[in-house]
C-alpha cells in the first residue's frame, strides 16, 4: 500500500495526524511506501512580522484570543494523550518553507528517511521548541538522519526545491484539498482520501477495511479531529 501524506509543519494536526496513523499502520503489520506531499499554510509567515500561534488561530478564525488560547490547549491535551508533548499556547508561528524544502529533497533521494526526517522536523518545532525557520537548526536535524552534511547544505542555502512544495499544494488544491492534514491511501486501483484526522482505531478500522477490499468510496469524511 502507498499512503500519500499532505502535512505542514505549523500544523499541530498534521503531527497528531500522522502519528496515529503510523501506530495504525504498525498495529496492523501492514507493509506501506510513505510519500510526502506538502502543503504550506502560512506561505507569509516569514515575509511579516511574528506572531504567536494563538493570535494566528484568533485572526484566521474570527475568534478572541482567549477562545484562540483555550482551543490551542485542547489540541495540546489531545496531544499529550498520545504521548506528544507539544506546546501551541506560547509558540511563535514559523516560515516551514525551508523545512518543507529539505523534506522534499530527501523525499526525492532518499525515500526511505523522509517519514524520519518529517517526523524530526515535528519534534524540533513542537516539542523541543526549536526554530524550523532557521536553516542552522534545520541542517542539524537532516544530518541526524542520516543525510550528507554537503547535501543539505547545498539545498538549504539555495532555493532548491521551491517550486516542487508549490506545485504539490497546486495539485492538492485542484484535487479539493485545501487544509491539512489529508491522507490519500493508494492500492492496486483504488485510491481512499482521509481528510483530517481519525482516532488511531478509526485509522486502523479504515486501513483494515481498503486493505480488504471493503472501501470502495473515494472520501472516508472527516475524523474526531478538525484540519488546520
């Protein structure tokens, strides 16, 4: 099975998302090719002043910021509940485009530690409060994982891979896609699209049910949790 994954790395939902799906996919043993395909949500996070997370979700969603601070906390519980200690309250919203650029290129060249490096990026920006704007933090990261200091070096100081992440989110939006995240599982001829994210026994219940022919439809509909 190949399991396509849209995600931005300001997305809380993408990290909680594809965690879940991942224990889902261990759970049942099932032999999956990862692919990421990404979205940037914030394309002017680093052509404006910052802002923190919480003002972000009061302005793109015509909320207070006290309503904005209580929802960023929900998430953050929700989170907690699968073993992802993260922080949205306090963070300061970030430009992923450099990150998204790495992960593209290792995506290209490295298949096989992509899912790792995505994984990484999570960590740094949502847990360990890392700055994933900063190509000095973000050439660390791929070097951990196993990718040539040069390489990365050579992409990030550049601007490699720009247009792959650009036309990635043109051809989610042509497909409808417009949020984060959203997992296209493909099979054979089949092909099932998750938009949003499941509980991880939805998301087992969902693998089981294509995986065995079950699902036929081209949309699961949305999970537990909303898309960002």
């Amino acid at each position: 099975m190949n399991i396509l994954y849209l995600i931005d790395f300001n997305c809380p939902y993408s990290y909680i998302g594809l965690k879940r799906l991942e224990n889902a996919v261990e759970s049942l043993g099932i032999d999956v090719e990862w692919e990421l395909k990404s979205f940037e949500l914030e394309p002017l996070a680093g052509k404006r002043a910052s802002i923190g997370m919480a003002q972000r979700y009061s302005d793109k969603y015509g909320i207070t910021l006290e309503e904005a601070e209580v929802k960023l906390v929900e998430i953050e519980n929700i989170a907690s509940a699968d073993g992802l200690k993260i922080n949205l309250k306090d963070k300061t919203l970030r430009s992923s485009k450099d990150a998204h650029r790495i992960a593209k290129y290792v995506q290209s060249k490295y298949p096989e530690t992509a899912l790792k490096l995505v994984e990484e990026i999570f960590k740094a920006y949502f847990v360990d409060e890392e700055n994933i704007a900063d190509i000095k933090v973000l050439g660390p990261i791929a070097v951990s994982c196993g990718i040539e200091e040069s390489e990365v070096t050579k992409i990030l100081e550049n601007n490699y891979y720009n247009i792959e992440i650009e036309l990635d989110k043109d051809e989610a939006i042509t497909h409808g896609i417009t949020a984060t995240p959203c997992f296209i599982l493909n099979q054979k001829e089949e092909k099932l699209i998750i938009p949003g994210v499941f509980s991880t026994e939805e998301f087992k219940t969902a693998l089981k049910d294509f995986a065995e022919g079950n699902i036929k439809s081209k949309s699961y509909g949305i999970g537990s949790l909303s898309q960002y």
